[in-house]
C-alpha cells in the first residue's frame, strides 16, 4: 500500500528530491499509521523505505526496515494476542531466519520461508522442553530432544 491518494501526511519534513530519505507520519484511510523513513519514487510516489513502525487499525505493531514500501530486512512484528516474530522479512512475509513466540509462550528459532516454518529450527513447548530438527511447515519429522549436559 505505497503512500499516495488514499491517505494523508500528518507531520514531514518537505520531500524535495527523488531517493532522499526522508521522516514522515502518514495515517491511511482504513486507520493504519506509518511513522518512520521514506523516499519518494521516480513516479513521485511516496514509498516506505529505511527504518519505520506500521501501527494496523487492528493493533498489529511491526517496527524494522523497509524496502520498496514493504517489510524486507530485519523487524519485529507484534500481534495484539501476545505473539511476536522477530528477525528477517521478504516482501512482507517472514523469511529468513527469525524467532516466533506463540500466545502461549511456546517459541520456534530457525528457518522460514514465506510465513512457514521451513527448515532447521529449535521448538520449545510450553514446559520449556526443547526440540530440534527439520521443519516443514506443519510438519517435523524426526524431530530431536535436544539435551545439554
């Protein structure tokens, strides 16, 4: 959602050139609030880019970097249940590596690709038990007690 027609700028400093970084408050029509950098297009939209925070009408908080008006790079994103992921994006979806805490405080750490659980990756259930092993998606197959003595 480029920051163009549908919204309006609350506070910014004036957007002078193409691909300046610059701050801004900008609050869209369905009530989504952008504060942070962003830099102006070749088409003269005005585009996420840099460090910022998105604030959903609905309580979603994600706080990190930002590319081509997307979530790409490392951030945090924070639903209003409890549960949290932090580490890397792709066109916003979790990909990379990243850590994601559940309502219940059960976590995953490893590997995501396009919002799934993918790959290598430690799971600690909620007495605390950590599990490792190869994640996909829904499924873990041959998934380790992981023991340190």
């Amino acid at each position: 959602m480029p920051l163009r027609g549908d919204a309006r700028v609350v506070d910014r400093e004036a957007m002078s050139e193409e691909g300046e970084v610059q701050k801004i408050k900008f609050i869209f029509s369905n009530g989504d609030v952008y504060d942070g950098e962003c830099r102006k297009s070749p088409e003269d939209i005005i585009m996420r880019s840099g460090q910022g925070t998105q604030t959903s009408a609905s309580g979603i908080i994600y706080t990190g970097q930002w590319s081509n008006d997307k979530m790409n790079g490392t951030g945090r994103l924070q639903h209003p249940s409890g549960a949290t992921y932090e580490g890397e994006f792709g066109d916003n979806m979790f990909h990379g590596r990243g850590t994601y805490t559940f309502q219940n405080g059960t976590k995953y750490i490893g590997d995501f690709v396009e919002n799934k659980l993918e790959g290598e990756g430690v799971f600690t259930d909620t007495k605390g038990i950590e599990w490792m092993g190869k994640f996909n998606f829904k499924t873990a197959t041959g998934l380790k007690l992981k023991l340190e003595m």
